[in-house]
C-alpha cells in the first residue's frame, strides 16, 4: 500500500486486513506475549506499534491537527477487532492512549499534540493515577494535594493500583487542590513525570506475578504551571470525559481478545460443554453490541451518560464466563503447565477475576444504573 489508508470505514478495514495479513512475522511476535515483566511485554510490541504508525493505520481515527491522519473512533475501533480477529493482542498502552487522549484533544490540546505520535509509537508510555488507599471508587475524597508555589505545583500524596505504572514516563494525576470539603468541586488534573525528583513507583505483582499495578509516592514533587490540564478545579469534569472514553473503549478492546480467545479454545479440539460455550459466547456478543452503540455515540460527539455503566457490568460478565471455560477445559494444564500457552492461559484467567473490580467496582456501576439510569427506589 501507498499513500494514506483510506479512511471510508469499508475500504479502511478491507486495506487493513490485507496489510496485517501480509505481516504475518511481525503478527505472530506478538502472539503469546506473556512474559511476567510488563516492560519486557511493551518493548515487544513496540515493534509492532512502530509498524502500525509508519504504515499510517494507527494514525487513522485522530484529528489532523493532533498529528492523526482523521477519521474518528470507529476507525481505532476497527484497528482493534481486526486484531482480535488475528490472536493479536491490542498493545498494552493502546488503553491510555484511549482514555488520555480523547480528554487531552478537549482540555488541554498542547499536550495532546505535542505527544500522540510518541504514545502511539510506543516511545512513551502513561499511565492515570486515580485510586488512592482510602479513596478507590469514591473518587470524590482524594487526599493527594497540588498546592500553589509560584508558576508551579507542590504535589503530596500515594496513589494505588495504578495501571502500567512501573513503564510509564508521565502519570496524569487526579488529585486536591481545593480543600477536603470542596469534595469534587476541588479537584484538578496535572501531569507529573515519574522521574521527578520526590516520586517513588513501587510495582504491585498480580496473581499472575505480572507487574502490572504499582503504587505511587509523591514527596514535595515540584510541577511547572503548565502540566496543569484544563483549569484549577475542573479535575472532576475532565475525570467525567475521560471515563466514557474508558468505559466504552475499553470494553471493545477486550470483546476482541475474549471472542479470539474462544476461537483459540474451539479450534484447539479440546473437549468443551456445549452449554457453557453458548454461555460464553452469549456473554461477549451483548458487550460487543453495547460498546459498539458507545463508540458509535462518541464518534459522532455525544456525551453519553452513566448509562455507559453498562459495558462495564457486561465486561466484567464476559470476562468471567470466558475464562471459566478455559480453566474448565483446559485444567490441569492451565494451573500446572509452564509452556507458553498455559502461561498466557493463566495469567488470563487470573487478570479476570479482578474485572468486577478494576476501572469502578461491578457492585458500583449495578448502583449507578439503578439510581441514575432506571431511577429505581432505594430499598
């Protein structure tokens, strides 16, 4: 191919996929990527990033003025499915790039163009710091400070369980600035790079032994006034945006990967219950659909509602019934095994089980759609 890929969606996912098959090699790299060492995982698929980027696909879906080649997130979408329909795995970072992004291009566009290309390449990696010991899913009680000093920031605090921590450059911080009292009305977003001097990452290892997670300490750490992301006490409504993008991304990134996994599992001749297949099956189609409403409503500039809790509810549905399979189907070799399958088996089946939790408890957004969605009585 020469030249930009198309960007009428037909003809973009039709180039694409005959690009993808025609890098099988750089494909099947990428294929059983478990090491145990996130870095070792993401340096992996920076080849295939670079790739992506160089030939234009994973440029396609952002704004030209951002350093994209246009289009909207139908297109990034597309990226993804057609992935999943190879056994590839999106690219760790591809998440953050989701999440940050999309709110950056709205709330705080010199970053957002001075960074994409090297988001999407894989030459930088960021991660949000959110959850806090006492504050995971109540967002609105957040302890970590920025306090004023001159031009500048003075930030103080400990966040938790944050995602990709341990390779990251840069943490984009949900944190205080007004009092404790102000409760969301004093939040505000500032971007903090990790190797500044006062912060402390500190790798959280899974059930997989991954390090997937990490804690971050902040002590005295000085931030030039211009990290501050939109305005002083707008934090809350730029956690808002970025959510959605989270909420319905997400999802589909993960649909692709589960339906590829099911695929891996039938095609593989194992022996599987012909009633717990349909279930798993049955349990991704509904999230695929929902996420792709979400997706479609963000791409033509909607502003969903809570009612996006939805694909979270579905995700961690799906992500449960799919690898309750494998592990029915696969066991003993999926908890005893070392080959690489039973590897990568088994940190999926173990990541899973954390999908009613991560990114807004199940128990949480069940509440969201009851009261703000369903308009249901308190009982």
């Amino acid at each position: 191919m020469t030249g930009s890929p198309p960007l009428e969606l037909d003809a973009f996912r039709a180039a694409l996929g005959e690009w993808l098959d025609g890098h099988e090699p750089l494909l099947a790299g990428q294929r059983h990527n478990c090491s145990t060492e996130l870095i070792e995982v993401a340096d992996t698929q920076r080849e295939f990033q670079e790739a992506l980027d160089d030939a234009g696909w994973v440029r396609c879906g952002w704004p030209e003025d951002l350093g994209g080649l246009g289009g909207d997130a139908r297109h990034r979408a597309t990226l993804y499915d057609e992935l999943g329909r190879r056994g590839v795995p999106v690219p760790e970072t591809y998440l953050t790039v989701e999440t940050l992004i999309p709110m950056l291009s709205v709330y705080g566009n010199d970053l957002a163009r001075e960074h994409l290309r090297d988001l999407l390449r894989g030459a930088q990696r960021w991660c949000q710091g959110f959850s806090e010991p006492d504050a995971g899913s109540d967002l609105a009680s957040l302890r970590t400070t920025a306090v004023r000093d001159g031009d500048g920031w003075v930030v103080n605090g400990h966040k938790i369980w944050t995602s990709q921590a341990t390779i990251s450059q840069r943490c984009v911080v949900l944190l205080r600035t007004g009092t404790p009292e102000s409760r969301h009305r004093g939040l505000s977003m500032i971007l903090v790079d990790l190797d500044s001097p006062g912060v402390e990452v500190r790798g959280i290892r899974t059930m997989s032994r991954r390090d997937e997670l990490a804690e971050v300490r902040f002590d005295a750490v000085h931030v030039t006034g211009d990290r501050l992301i939109g305005a002083e006490g707008q934090g809350w409504a730029l956690a808002m945006y970025l959510l959605q993008w989270e909420r319905g991304m997400y999802p589909w990134q993960r649909q692709s990967m589960l339906l590829a996994a099911l695929d891996d599992l039938v095609s593989s001749g194992t022996e599987l219950d012909a009633a717990d297949l349909a279930d798993a099956y049955l349990s991704v189609l509904p999230m695929r659909l929902s996420a792709a409403q979400t997706i479609r409503r963000l791409a033509a500039g909607d502003t969903p509602g809570p009612e996006v809790s939805v694909d979270k509810v579905l995700l961690a549905r799906a992500e449960l019934a799919v690898f309750d399979l494998v592990d029915a189907s696969l066991a003993p070799a999926l908890e005893f095994d070392d080959d690489a399958t039973a590897i990568e088996h088994r940190h999926d089946f173990m990541f899973s089980r954390s999908a009613p939790i991560y990114g807004g408890s199940y128990e949480i957004q069940r509440q969201i759609l009851a009261d703000r969605v369903l308009g249901l009585p308190r009982g």
